[in-house]
C-alpha cells in the first residue's frame, strides 16, 4: 500500500472517531446544557394546571363508586357452558410442478441434443 493511501484512510478514521465521539457526548447528554427557552410564567401557569388535577385525584379517591346494581336471580342459577375445541388439521396439499422439459424433446431427428448447452447447427 502506498504511503499516502494509508494517510488518506487514517486521516479518515480519525475524523470518523472524533465525530463519532462528538455524536456519543451530545446523545449522552456530556456536554452543558442549553439554556431553557420557558419563562417562569409559563411554568407556574403549569404547576396551577397540575395542582388542579391533583385534587381531581384525590378527590376521586375519596368519592366511593355507586352500588353495582344486583344480578337477576335467573342468571345466577343458570350453569356454565363449557366448548371445547377440536382442531383437526387440514388435508395437505401436493404441488406437482413440472418443468416441461424432458430431454427427449431436445433431441433432433439426427440425435443431437440442443437446448442445454448444446450447439445449434
């Protein structure tokens, strides 16, 4: 290998790794952060919303849920039907595939083969 041949592949593994690294620092999250662009404003409106909804909860949990209401007495006596399932494997099928092609109908009235390989006349 020529000399600057292998100074072109190295300067271009050392690119790869350096952008490589730089790629793997930013995705990690290595590098300092940007500045947030949300203003205070913004997240106490937030917090307001979150707040509320907190109390939606809670006050959800505390609420009992209504009665069900009761089962009709036919339907409790009424006993469990069980199915069963048989599966029962279909017929296989067979695929004849021919190729249409028999070495016989490659032969001329002289006997020479053509067709595979073979050379016309």
């Amino acid at each position: 290998m020529n000399k600057v041949h292998a100074t072109v592949i190295a300067l271009i593994l050392g690119v790869s790794g350096a952008l490589g690294i730089a790629a793997a620092t930013q995705t990690t999250g290595l590098r300092a952060p940007a500045a947030s662009g949300v203003s205070d404003a913004a997240v106490a409106a937030r917090q307001k919303q979150l707040d509320k909804v907190e109390r939606q909860i809670a006050r959800a949990r505390r609420d009992k849920p209504p009665a069900l209401p009761a089962v009709p007495a036919a339907r409790r006596s009424a006993p469990v039907q069980r199915q069963t399932v048989v599966y029962r494997r279909p017929a296989p099928v067979v695929v004849v595939s021919s190729s249409g092609h028999h070495e016989s109908e490659h032969e001329d009235e002289g006997g020479h083969g053509h067709g595979d390989g073979g050379e016309d006349d």
